[in-house]
C-alpha cells in the first residue's frame, strides 16, 4: 500500500526501483481523495479512470526503459483555471458552465509530456478573485486542518488536496498569494515563480501582468521539481521570457551559511497575528542558527501595495473577462435581444465578488479617472520595484510572514472584502515586483493550532537562492514528516 | 443657390481609411488570412478569444505597416506598444480590440495629391496596426441588428490585420477626398501589402466633414459619414454631405454632431448615433503583449525595400515617355494599369504617345463597358503594340484598327488575325494591285489620256476605280503612286 504522505520525489525512487507502480500510486491518490472529498470539497471534475490510464500507460513505458522522465507516472491535479482539452474548465464560475475547452494549457501540455496522471480539476474561488475559496461559483473547498475553516484562496481546492494527501503535488495560480497564501493556511509548501517563467498560455486570466502558474507540493524538493517540469520559454506566451531555466535541484543542499537575509522592518509591526508573529520568529532564528545573517531592511512602498493591486488587477480583470459574453462560449441567458441577452448573462453568469472587481476596474480605466487611479497605481508598482531593487544590494532574501492570519472561519470575512483584500498584505508586492516567492510552513499558531507560513522573497530569476533557502529550513524543522505536519483529517 | 453665397463657405474633410494587410497569416495567431469562405472555418482559440488563449504578434505585419507609413513620408515610432480598446459587439471575440494608442507606428506624414483643384499636400496623422473583427450578419428586419430576428457571427475575419491612416483636415472637396483615396489605394497596392478592394471590404474609408464660414477660427461641426464602399460613393456622400451641411447652415439651423450612414441606393446620408452614445474606449497598455522598439536597422532596411512609388512613377513617365500630367494621372490609378501600359509601350518600342492613346481613348471605354480592369482584360499589352504597328506600316487604316480592337477585346486574338478574318488587310503588295490598275487603266483609256496629258484631278477617279475593284482593300497610298509611275512615263 502506498503511503501517500510520501514526497513525490521518493515515490519516483520507488518507481524506479520496482517497489511501487505508477498505477499503485495513482490508484492511492484517488483512493484518499475520494475518503477525504466530503470533508474538503477539493474536486470540481474529477478525472480518476484517465489517470489510472495514463498512470498504466506510464507503468508500460517504464517497463520498455522508455520513462519520460524521473517522475513519470506520478499524478497531480490542476486548479481548474487551466484549461484542458476535453475536460471542462470553469475557472469556478458558472459562467463557464458546461465549456470544454479545444486545447491544453502549456502546462497541463508540458506535465503530460512528462507522463504525470491527470487527477481531475480543482476548486477555486470565481476565476482566482479571492482569498478563501468562498467565491466559488460551485461550492467552495474547506481546510484539511478544520473543515469549518477555509483554505485560503484562490487557490483553494489544490491548497486543500495536497495538504489533506490526496495528491502529492498540484497546481495553481497565484495573482496576488493565491498560492503562497492557502498554502500557509493549509501548512503546505507553496511557490510563485517569477513572472514569466512559466507560460500563461491556457490560463483562464484574471490579471494578466501579474498571473503567473505556481506549484503546491508538500516539499520543497518536490514543488522545485514540478515548477521544473512546466517553466521555459513558450512561443505562444509573448511574456514568458526566453532564457534558458537553471537546474532547481542543483546545489538545493548547499546550505544558507552566509546568506544574508532581509526581514521587512514595515512588516514587523501589530498587523500578524500574535501566533503568527511568535512562529514567524522562530523561523528568523532557526535561518541564523543555519548560518544566514538576518538584518532589518525597509521596504516603504511595500504598505501601498493591497492599494495598487486593488486597481491594476480589477483594470486588467474587467478586460480579461469582458468576453463572457454568451455569444460564443459558457453559459448564454434566454433573451429577446443581444443587449438583454449580454447584460443577463453576465449578471446570472458572474459572482458578486466578480462583478465588484469589473466594476472597480471600469471606472479606474474611465475617461477621467485614468491617471487619478491606473495611472498613480503603476508610479506605485515602480516605486515597489525600485524598492526590492535597493533591498536586493544588501540582501540574498528577504522574509517575512505569508498571511497575518491562519485559516480563519467560513463566512467570517465575506460581508468585509476589505478584510479579506488584507489576507493578501504580504504576498501582494511579490507579484507587484515580478519576484518570486515561496512559503514554507513554520508549524502550528499557539493561539489555534492551525498551520502558518514563513515567506521567502527573492530577486527576480533568483529562484534557486529561494529553493536553497527553503529547503534548509525545511529540512531543518523536520515538521512537514513529522506526524504534526499532518492535518487530523 | 447663388455661387456668391456658397462661396462664404468652405469645406474640412479628414479620413479615416482601414486597410487589412494580405500577410500570409492574422495579427495575433497562425490562422490564415482570406476573403470570405465557409464561415467559422480559418479560427482557433486565439481569434476566437477562447479562455486562457494569448495574443503573439505577426512580425510581418508590423513591417508591412512600416512600408505604408514610409511611403507615406511618417515618422517611425521609437518605442511602440499596443493597447486594449475596450467595447462591446458580438462579432468582437475578446469585447476588446488590441490596437494601438499613443504611441502609433508611424505619425507626421504627408501625401501629395494633384488633380483640377491643383495640388493639395495632405498630413497623415497617423498609421497604426490593429485587429479586425469579426463579420455579424443580422437575419430578418432592415438588415440592421435592432430590429432583425436574430444575428449570425463569422469570425474568418477576426484577428486580420488591419491597418488604421488617418489624415489630417486638409480635404476641401469631395473631389480631393476622391484623388486622395484613389492615390493612396495604388500606393498601398504598388507596396504589395493589401488587396485594397473597397468592394470586399479590404480597404474602408469613413469621412469627417464639416463646413465653416471662411475665415472662421475653429472647424464647424464635424459629421462622421459610414459605409462609403467604392471610390465613387466617397466622392457621392461627400457632395452630398457637403450640400447639406451648406443649406443647413445658410438656412441657419444648427448642424449635430452625429455619425451619418450613406446609403448607396438613394445616394443620401442618414443619421446613424449622435454625440450622446460616445464611447469611452477605456484604452490601457495591453499587458499579454510587450513594448517593442523597431531598430533604426530595421527601418531602414524596410525603407530600402520600398518599390518604385506611383509618385515617383508618374514624374518619370512625364518625363520619360513625353506624355502630359492628365494622361499619367489615368494610367497610374493603379499599379496594374501603369504596369500594363509599359509593357505595351516596351513592346511598341515607338513614341509611347501612341500607345497611351490606344488606351485612353478606345480600351478604357471597352473596360468601362464590361465593368473590368485592364489586367483582367483579354488583351496583352504585346497585343496592343502589334494593333498600333499594323496601323503604322499601313496594313489596316485608323478606323479599321478601332473595330479590330473590339474584336481583339473580345477574343484575345492578335492583330493581324483579326485583321486577316475580317478580310481588313489592305493589299501592300504592289504586284498585286498592278494587275487591277492594269485592268482600270485598260477599261478607262479616255480618263488614263487625260491623265497623261497633265489633267492630276482625274487621276482621283481611277483611284476610286481601283479601289472598288480591289472592294476596298488595296491601299489608296499605293495606287496613287501606282498609276501615277505609268501614267506620267
């Protein structure tokens, strides 16, 4: 029986070794997310019987030394805001009810190029607007650690699969912490590339300067592994960048001693939680006594990011989704006419928290309000990167909190978006920037008992600093092995 | 109207002309570019702005723009970007269109038009690349999507490159804006980048016309005029336009700023939406796309490419083949037609004068007649030279040649084939024709005795003896000098 604690990486071990079958491993990732569907409601489209063909198919390639690579035949799931060719694909919004897209993204392309099983489609908040996962148009997933809490969002449905053992590792996408933040709140390990990196091509949009594909996995190891599998240049993204990618996993063990790493003096203050404070530095001190210099760094522009964000990704988002229209695609209401028939489709189609997005995003873009809103928020966004340029003289890293808060309870934000936006206080400047970030759970809140998360932030590119860093610490603290790393469901 | 009165007035017309570039592929995709086919058929999830798709731009198309905006004497942008236009329309697929803002490809140009009105140096504005869309075709009704039944989307068009110029207000009549567009259709054409066929829709003129008092200090209020779809109907609507904006404006009611519709069929404009439904396009940089910045290389790699412009064209052909600005201004309407009219000229080899009075004078008649272009026709230029030579060596008389034309026009035949079918040739050959004066001059003793006695003017009645004979065809030149050698000894 295969465990599926198991980091991805040693399950391609066994693999190789004859010790397990892909389809053995598959087989138990299904079997554990169907025991644990009922408590987290990770599944939109579930997609078992093609993965334990594809995992069969895997065995079979193996068998001929034909492995299309370490970790063919190991299965992962995707947020459902990729699209996949023959699978329907909603980004979690009814408006896209009943589409099946004609194509692959670049990354469900690139992992089955790689021979990994497609285990289904996941849940998320309504095309990646939110911080919890509530904003689903089809439900929304809860917290492996306490199923009256939510997961975090967007990403909510990988976030929960892979923290509950459902899936080994997955996929999603983070615009603002839509990785790093339910990945800090489910206690798993969550990366957001630099921007560019990995291509957008088949991603459904929300912002599209600031989305970027991002992997969750239980390890360090294994997210690095994944991201590997998708990055690289792609011809069909005109922002995906066209350098050669380094080898994630070479000098992973190398160690921190004399890395200099930034603690974020603005970020130091009463907005974390106690417990969450109290975690975060234990992790500073475990990083120094692995040999890294920690020093205070400022960073003065980071407090207007949740401001800039709030009117960049809303402007880009009420492009991005002025084509769900129900002319061509997705859910079309009955009407007489085009203009009844567009305004009712949108109006039944999109979520509440959609339509404030589009609308905040409308008149920021207005004739008028242009340079007051969009205009100041980009002068904000330079300020920003400017800022983590100056921090990056004097630092390798910079780290700080993931969320200010652990999962907090379903409903206890919906009717305050604004204290739902501030989930995203720490994360937000990252995608501002382009940087990439990792978080990396740092044990349980004293306060609940629930998981919190250390960010690491590195230099764009930079992200084998990033992994290295992480890796350590992980190793390290021991906690993701260890039974605590477990959630009790 | 008095000629006093409409003389206080004059008249501003600025253009707005769309050309779709005839690159091999569309601006955003690899989907093919084509008029017309079986609907729905050249698409994909790019130009159908599918979910998670990506635009990627076509290089060439940027340089084909290039080529327009040097010939028509524009800047080069050094830093270009493209921005989203947002708004609404079915036959839309993304209900934005990527096009470009404040940083066109090409700006401060000029073309140089020269008609009755003398010449007229007309700014260009602008030049930049965009998107086309879609084609709606609205069933039921007037044919208009208000009150149809339902409505038809093909999208083969959408994603074609097109190409925007705008010109500055420097038309005063509508006969300019008729040599205007006419000279900017051959130069596009001469260039090779678009068909430039008004009735297919691959080029498209909008209008915008006011009328002021002369001497005025601002413009009078500006009416844009649609659907104008030949060069003649620009010519008509702007008359038109121009007569109803003048006997408003003398009956002193008030001119609306509004956007008009010109009807072929009546020859009339109509009120289509007036300045309360403008638009805010919300424009904002496109973030799928990145800034590119044409190298002064590249540029001037392209300007080295241009071909040989009409203007420069019809300066040489004045002062090449002698001919007078009139007729080069008719033969170079369209590359094609100066192409085929110095083909005939090279293989006539004589005075070129000739050739173009063939053409002017009898061959675009037959065109108009038959509703062609003169590359379309039957007849070769090499054709033409043989008609003009048998003319020359006498074989055929002036007239003769006019209805040879007809029949070669009709045929494809050569000259001298239709010439000898019709029994036309003249008979040159003098032995033949020596036996028929033989015989007149056998039958006519008294009048040949008159001859011989010095009396010339009888020498015409034996002339026409001969010729009757010979039923018209011997050729009256060498009869005369015939009869003469033996009658004068």
């Amino acid at each position: 029986m295969v465990d599926t604690w198991t980091p991805a990486a040693e399950l391609g071990h066994a693999m190789a070794s004859g010790d397990a079958s892909a389809e053995e491993i598959t087989t138990a990732f299904i079997e554990r997310g169907q025991a644990v569907e009922e408590g987290i409601h990770a599944y939109l489209a579930p997609t078992f019987e093609r993965a334990v063909d594809e995992a069969r198919a895997a065995d079979d390639r193996r068998t001929r030394g034909e492995a299309l690579s370490a970790v063919d035949g190991i299965p992962l799931a995707f947020k459902d805001v990729f699209v996949t060719k023959g699978v329907p694909s909603t980004s979690g919004s009814r408006i896209l009810d009943g589409w099946v897209p004609p194509y692959d993204a670049t990354v469900v392309a690139r992992c089955s190029e790689a021979g990994l099983p497609m285990l289904g489609k996941l849940d998320m908040d309504e095309f990646a607007m939110g911080s919890s996962g509530e904003n689903s148009g089809f439900g929304g997933a809860r917290n492996p650690w306490d199923a009256e809490r939510v997961p975090g969002g967007s990403s909510s449905g990988p976030a929960a699969l892979v923290a509950a053992g459902g899936a080994p590792w997955a996929w999603g996408t983070d615009t603002g912490g839509s990785v790093r933040q339910p990945a800090a709140l489910c206690g798993i390990v969550g990366v957001k590339p630099t921007y560019g990196l990995v291509s957008r091509y088949g991603m459904i949009a929300f912002a599209s300067s600031l989305d970027q594909a991002s992997p969750f996995a239980r390890t360090v190891e294994d997210a690095a592994m994944l991201l590997q599998l998708a990055c690289g240049h792609d011809p069909m993204d005109s922002t995906s960048i066209p350098d050669e990618v380094p080898d994630f996993l070479d000098g992973i063990d190398a160690g921190i001693e004399g890395m200099r790493i930034g603690v974020v003096k603005e970020f130091q203050g009463e907005g974390a939680q106690p417990g969450v404070r109290t975690r975060v530095d234990e992790a500073y001190k475990r990083l120094e006594k692995l040999g890294a210099k920690i020093e205070e760094i400022s960073l003065p522009s980071f407090e207007y990011g949740i401001s800039a964000y709030y009117l960049i990704a809303p402007a880009e988002a009420s492009a991005n989704l002025a084509r769900y229209d129900g002319v061509r695609y997705g859910y079309r209401a009955p009407a007489d006419d085009i203009v009844t028939m567009t305004s009712h489709t949108r109006e039944d189609g999109f979520g509440d928290e959609v339509k404030r997005r589009i609308m905040l995003g409308t008149y920021a873009l207005s004739a008028g309000y242009y340079d007051a809103y969009y205009g100041k928020a980009l002068r904000v966004r330079s300020l920003i990167i400017r800022d983590l340029e100056k921090a990056y003289e004097k630092v390798d890293l910079i780290a700080c909190p993931t969320s200010p808060t652990t999962a907090f309870k379903v409903g206890e934000r919906t009717a305050d978006p604004l204290a739902m936006y501030l989930s995203d206080i720490y994360t937000v400047p990252v995608n501002l920037a382009g940087n990439a970030g990792i978080s990396v759970p740092c044990g349980l809140s004293p306060d609940d008992g629930l998981p919190v998360g250390l960010q690491l932030i590195a230099k764009a590119l930079d992200e084998r600093t990033m992994f290295r860093a992480a890796h350590a610490f992980e190793r390290d603290f021991g906690w993701i092995s260890s039974a605590e790393g477990r959630p009790p469901l | 109207m008095s000629t006093t009165t409409s003389d206080l007035y004059e008249t501003t017309v600025g253009l707005e002309i769309h050309v779709e570039l005839s690159t091999a592929s569309k601006m955003f995709c690899g989907c093919g570019v084509a008029f017309a086919g079986e609907p729905n058929t050249r698409t994909c999830p790019v130009c159908l702005g599918m979910p998670g798709s990506l635009p990627v731009v076509n290089e060439r198309a940027v340089e084909y723009t290039m080529k327009i905006a040097l010939a028509l004497n524009c800047q080069i942008v050094e830093h270009s970007l493209f921005h989203r236009k947002n708004y609404f329309y079915p036959d839309m697929p993304k209900n934005y269109q990527i096009s470009q803002y404040d940083y066109p490809l090409g700006s401060s140009g000029v073309l140089e038009i020269a008609g009755g009105f003398g010449t007229t140096r007309v700014g260009i504005t602008r030049v930049h690349l965009e998107e086309d869309t879609g084609k709606s075709q609205h069933i039921g009704g007037s044919g208009r999507i208000a009150d149809s039944d339902y409505s038809l989307e093909d999208f083969n068009r959408a994603g074609t490159p097109l190409v925007e110029i705008v010109s500055e207000p420097d038309i005063h009549s509508a006969d300019e804006a008729r040599v205007f567009v006419t000279d900017l259709r051959a130069l596009i054409e001469t260039l090779g980048v678009s068909d430039v066929r008004m009735e297919e829709g691959s080029m498209r003129v909008d209008a915008n016309v006011s009328v002021r008092l002369k001497g005025a200090a601002g413009y009078g209020t500006k009416v844009e005029v649609k659907n104008m779809n030949s060069i003649r109907s620009v010519g008509r609507a702007l008359e038109f336009e121009e007569k109803r904006q003048r006997e408003a404006l003398m009956a002193g009611d008030e001119l609306l700023q509004e956007t008009r519709h010109f009807d072929e069929k009546t020859g009339a404009t109509s009120s289509l939406r007036t300045k309360e439904f403008a638009f805010d396009y919300r424009y904002f940089p496109e973030p799928d796309l990145v800034p590119f910045e044409p190298s002064p290389e590249w540029v001037e790699a392209v300007r080295s490419s241009l071909p040989e412009l009409p203007v420069a064209r019809r300066e040489r052909f004045v002062r090449d083949y002698g001919l007078g600005e009139a007729d080069v201004a008719l033969l170079t309407t369209s590359r094609a037609t100066a192409d085929w009219f110095e083909a005939a000229a090279r293989a006539y080899g004589g005075d070129a004068k000739k050739v173009v009075n063939w053409i002017i004078a009898d061959l675009f008649g037959l065109l108009n007649e038959a509703g062609i272009e003169l590359p379309q026709s039957k007849i070769a230029p090499e054709q033409l030279a043989g008609l003009v030579k048998l003319v020359d060596g006498a074989t055929i008389s002036g007239k003769q040649a006019k209805s040879v034309l007809v029949e070669m026009f009709a045929s494809g035949k050569d000259a001298d084939a239709v010439a000898r079918e019709k029994g036309l040739e003249q008979i040159t050959d003098s032995s033949a024709i020596e036996s028929v004066v033989d015989e007149v001059i056998g039958e006519n003793q008294e009048a040949a005795d008159k001859v011989r006695a010095g009396n010339l003017g009888t020498i015409g009645f034996l002339v026409g003896q001969v010729m009757k004979k010979s039923r018209g065809q011997a050729n009256p030149k060498l009869v005369n000098e015939l009869l003469r050698s033996k009658l004068e000894g």
